[in-house]
C-alpha cells in the first residue's frame, strides 16, 4: 500500500464565452490538464449515502480544500470542524480542539486504495493509474467529460465498483466539478467542488495543514 496516497486536485475558473469549449480532448490530454498547476483552493461538498435498516440516508458535510504537489486538505468545516491532511505516505488529523495525529496511510486500507487513483491523475502517474484500473473516457459535444475508473485489482474491487470524475474542457484547459465513489456496499461518496482558484505559493496558515507536528 506504499504507492497508495491521497490526491483530489482541481483546476481553474468557469469561462465566460459562448463558444469557450475545447472540444475533441483525449483523456490523455485532459489528466495533462489536471496536472498543470501548483496549488488549487476551493469549497467542497461532501454527500455520503448510507444505509439504515432498509433506508437510504445522505450524510453531508462541508468545507474548503487544498490540492497541492505536496498533498491535498480537507478542511471540514460543517457540521463539525476537523481537517485531513494526506501526504505521501501519511494522513495528518486535526480535531475542532487542534488536537493532531498522524498516521500511516497503510493503516486505512480502504481510504488509502481510493487514493491511489487521485494520486495517479494528479500526479500525472499513467503508468500506476493504468496498473490499477481500467480507464474509460467520453466528451459530449458541449464538452463536458467523464472519466471512469474501474479497479482491476482484487483489493480495490472488495469495496469499490468504480469512480466516477466528472467535468469540463475550456479553452485548452480542464477543470473537475465532481468526484464519486460507488461502493459495492451501495453507500456512495460523492464530492463537488466549486469556487476553484489556482494559487503559485500557499499562505503559511495553508503551508502548516501539511506539517507533521
């Protein structure tokens, strides 16, 4: 699980022209596009379905993140505070009281295989990403994509059926709105991101959600 970490990255802003879409992109050139800058800082919505006695239930939370070369933060901030820190090889855990711990990403198998495929894409890694899923791409004419991502891996297919990228070419550029994991348990994850800035250096505050202390 060592090659296994966290990565969700985000690009750029919504484009204001009426023929602004990049059509004809292959997935190759649309992880390019999601690889191409240092830092990205927006708001994410977090939307966990459940199951309860028979009975469907959407668990949601909110907040702001950090997609960076270092890692990525979760910095939740409804209904409680806390912020998740994933590095290479390690999650770095803050409660509402600033209390933090970190841990070892192979001691959270499930949430470290999920992360493999962040990883992969945001890092540009084709060579892990293809090792450990099948990856399928489609382009509608507005431009709009998705990517599916199906696991190959025993491991991986224990608990997840697939994920589900979904977002949009402008100008040359790609951006990604959504992000969903299906479960074979039928409890799904799903995250939307919005209000997404591309930043060259982070601000100390941001810089220390990635130290280990």
């Amino acid at each position: 699980m060592k090659k296994y970490l966290f990565g969700l990255v985000l690009i750029l802003f919504l484009c204001a022209g009426v023929n602004c879409f990049a059509k004809g992109m292959s997935v190759n050139d649309v992880l390019k596009n999601l690889t191409g800058h240092a830092n990205t800082v927006g708001e994410f919505l977090q939307e966990k379905s459940i199951v309860v006695n028979g009975n469907r239930r959407v668990l949601k939370s909110s907040g702001t993140f950090i997609i960076s070369n270092q890692g990525i933060v979760w910095n939740t901030l409804k209904p409680v505070r806390s912020v998740s820190t994933i590095t290479d090889g390690q999650i770095i855990l803050a409660n509402s009281d600033g209390r933090r711990s970190v841990l070892d990403i192979p001691a959270n198998n499930d949430f470290s295989s999920f992360s493999v495929s962040f990883s992969s894409i945001f890092k540009g890694n084709m060579e892990n990403l293809n090792e450990n899923f099948s990856v399928s791409y489609k382009e509608n004419p507005s431009g709009e994509w998705i990517i599916y991502l199906l696991p190959k891996k025993e491991n991986l297919a224990s608990f997840m059926k697939k994920i589900e990228l979904v977002g949009v070419n402008l100008n040359g550029d790609s951006r990604l709105d959504s992000v969903t994991l299906f479960q074979q348990n039928g409890e799904d994850i799903k995250y939307t991101l919005t209000k997404q800035q591309v930043k060259e250096i982070l601000s100390d505050e941001e810089k220390y959600y990635f130290e280990a202390k």
